[in-house]
C-alpha cells in the first residue's frame, strides 16, 4: 500500500468507507451481521483508514465500526477513524454535543480526523470551527477537515481552523472532475491538503470503458483497479471506496500498489 505523508501521518492512498453498511439513513439491524463480516474482513486485509458519519444508518454505521475493531484486537493508534457531523448540526453546542455521541457509538477516546459532511446554506462557519478547534484542543479529535465544500469555502475554513485543515472529502473519478475544474483540486495541492475522493469508481464507465479495460488485460487487474489507482496516484488525493464483498475488498486494497504509467495516466485523463 502506498501512502500520503501529511504533517507526520502516513495515511493509506485507499481507505475504505462505509456509507449503506448497516443502512442507508436509519438502521438496518436484521443486517448486523453481514455488516460486521464486511468491516472485520476489511481489516484482516489490511485496511487502516475507516470512513464514516453521524448519518450513515443514523449513527448505526459508527457502532459497528467501533464493534468490529475492538473485535479485530486492533490498538487504537493501528487504526485512523474520520467520522463528521452533518450540516443540520453545525451551531457550537451542537458540533459537541455531536461528537460526543460519535465518540460513546464507536467506543472510542478520540477521532482521528473529523469533518463537516456538508455545508449549509446560512451557516455561521466561524461558529462551528469554535467547536471544532474547541475539540482539538480537548483531544477529543486529533485532525480537522470538511466535505463537499466549493474552492471559496475551503479558504474560508483554512483560515478558521487553529491546526492545518487535513482534507476537503469530495466526489472525485475518471469522469467526475467537478472538484479538478473548480480549483479545488489544485488548492489542496498547493496548500498540503488531502482531497478525499468518495465515489472513486462510476460503475456504469467502466462496464463500457474499452481503455480501462485495455489497460487493465495489460497489468492483469481489473478496471475498477485502473480506475482506482488513476485516482489513488494523483497527488495528495486519497480515496475511500466501500466494498461488502471481501474479493472485492482486497481487489480495492491491492489498486493502492497498481502504478500506472505517465502515459497511461494521460490517456486516461
């Protein structure tokens, strides 16, 4: 697996998300168990970085993850945990209160990395990095970041945050460039920030893709592995795919070492 180094942590270029594990907006408990299997198969494969949030399966998704840690045996400091708080939550005792609840459903002392999954039209940012840097200072969270924010609001949120903001988390693929030809990308690259890509692979391109699947026959793997590692070996970008099939899991894992070529990144792009 390769990495990114970012102000003294190694985190994995794939880590793996857990959006609809456990449910979509609510629960799904009839579910549990598979859902356990998912995330314990996910970190007997390797996996280091785990990806979640308030609102997968209404808090469920966090539990679970906490559950099938501290199954695992894994330390605390062998695993990085991003979890966020979602935009309806964004006031100063909210954002507290909030990550205390994240905090008591994982089980866990602190977060890793903790993140406003969206913004909201109307809201007071200064607010809510009071909290947040509030948290750091706390040690209740190790590392701050936001999700889906434009170019204007991440320099809005640097500037607000007490410790280097450690992501901006965004849609971002082979035919998703929405946050590469907004400036985003480039900010992140210029400035030491990780772009997070979720939805790093459009099933639908790469059923049809005849490149990725060429490229692919010609590093025996597969095109979502192509498409993986085309996002995965962008600077500063790291990725979060989720997989619930444990082939498909190591499939993803195993796109974190696949180098591509200068030219084949080229074509691709």
């Amino acid at each position: 697996m390769r990495y990114e180094v970012i102000h003294q942590l190694e985190i994995p270029k794939i880590g793996f998300g857990t959006w609809t594990i456990g449910g979509r907006d609510g629960p799904d408990y009839p579910a549990d168990a598979q859902s356990l299997a998912a995330m314990r198969s996910a970190i007997e494969i390797g996996y280091t970085h785990f990806d979640t949030a308030e609102y997968y399966a209404g808090g469920h998704a966090e539990e679970l993850l906490g559950q099938a840690v501290r199954q695992s045996g894994m330390a605390r400091d062998k695993v990085f945990i991003t979890s966020k708080v979602s935009p309806e939550h964004l006031q100063y005792a909210d954002v507290l209160r909030c990550c205390e609840n994240s905090l008591r459903r994982l089980g866990m002392e602190y977060l890793d990395l903790y993140l406003i999954h969206w913004p909201m039209r109307g809201m007071k940012l200064a607010e809510t990095f009071r909290a947040l840097n509030e948290l750091v200072r706390a040690g209740k969270v190790r590392h701050l970041g936001v999700s889906n924010f434009n170019l204007k609001l991440l320099q809005q949120s640097c500037s607000l945050s007490e410790t280097p903001l450690l992501t901006n988390q965004v849609s971002f693929s082979i035919p998703d460039r929405e946050y590469q030809n907004n400036g985003v990308l480039e900010y992140c690259q210029q400035n030491n920030i990780l772009l997070t890509a979720y939805s790093p692979v459009k099933r639908r391109n790469i059923s049809v893709n005849k490149l990725l699947q060429t490229i692919a026959r010609a590093h025996g793997v597969t095109s979502q592995q192509v498409a993986l590692a085309w996002v995965a070996m962008q600077a500063r970008v790291i990725t979060i795919p989720k997989a619930v099939n444990p082939q498909h899991q190591l499939e993803n894992y195993q796109a974190g070492e696949l180098i591509l070529s200068a030219a084949e990144m080229e074509q691709l792009a």
